[in-house]
C-alpha cells in the first residue's frame, strides 16, 4: 500500500516505517536496491553508481491513518560519461520539492474547494507551503524561474508570487 502510494517499483522499496509517538508523526524509509541499474538522469544513458547524496532528505506525504506522514531517503548518485556525477530524482519527488506527488496533487484537489486557508488547516501544513504548490502547479515556468531567483519575466508568476506574499487577494485555483 506505502510502496503504491510512493510509485516505487523495482528497485526502489521501503526499507522501514515506524510511529514516532513524540512527535505524533509516521516515518517511512525508502532506499534503493545497491545492484540497482540506474541510468543517467540528464542523459538516459549508461552510468556507474557514484555512492548517495551526503544527507537523507525528508519529504512530506499524504496521511496515513490520519498521522502526517514523512518519507526519507538517500537518493543515489549516479556518474555519466558524458554529464558527470548527477543526483538521482526518487519516483515520488518531483526535484526540488520537499513533498510527495501525491501530497502536491492531493493539496491540489483539496484546494479546488476549499480556501487556503482552511486547506492549510485540513492538510496540517502553512498556507506559504500550499501557495508554492500551487504556483508550480498552475505556473510551470515558475518552477525555471524560482530556481533563477530574479529572471522571471513571466507576468502570471509575478502575480502569484505576490499572492504567495499575501500582497494581492487570493484568487481560485483552476480547475
Ligand atoms: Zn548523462
């Protein structure tokens, strides 16, 4: 079920999930096989493991039985001739991101009903979280430019990162 909800197949898979009851929270580790044939990120083509990003990274997960949810992992590096060490995306990420697909696409669905704010409140996560998801969502060429701060162009961006500052009145997500 944890491993449908991540979109792992073969030769990613859970290595653990525990209840942290400090916390109120459910973790869940996610690794990769070591023999795993990765290829290049950028490229597709052939690669040589080159060991694992330096830190776990965590990322926020839909609900599980209504306890927030976070999953961890190390994603692999992988080195091609051709591009050089590059880092592995894990298959429920989108890079970058500090939340699952499926937490992003269940924000999503929520948000086309409800307001930010009440969405913020039923999803256990800040409205600036919600508002980012939204952007990228809406906005793809923000995911370019909020990686350039500073050489957006796009008008549509500049007006959803005002309303992310909360400086413009919050308008619907499209449906
Ligand atoms: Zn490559």
């Amino acid at each position: 079920m944890l491993a449908g909800s991540l979109d792992l197949e073969e030769e990613w898979y859970i290595t653990g999930a525990k209840f942290d009851p400090v916390k109120s929270v459910i973790n869940v580790y996610v690794g990769i096989r070591e023999d795993a044939v990765i290829v290049c990120p950028r490229c597709g083509g052939s690669t040589k493991r080159y060991g694992y990003e330096p830190t776990e990274r965590s990322w926020r997960h839909a609900d599980c039985l209504f306890y927030p949810c976070y999953v961890h992992c190390r994603c692999p590096r992988v080195k091609c001739d051709k591009c050089g060490v590059q880092q592995v995306t894990a298959p429920f990420e989108r890079q970058n991101s500090r939340h699952t697909l499926l937490f992003e696409g269940y924000a999503m669905m929520i948000m086309e009903d409800v307001p930010r704010r009440k969405a913020s409140r039923l999803l256990r996560c800040n409205e600036k979280t919600l508002a980012s998801i939204l952007l990228l969502y809406i906005c793809p060429s923000f995911l370019a430019a909020s990686q350039r701060p500073g050489t957006s162009r796009c008008l549509s961006c500049t007006m959803w990162r005002q309303w992310s500052d909360g400086r413009s009145q919050e308008p619907r997500a499209r449906r």
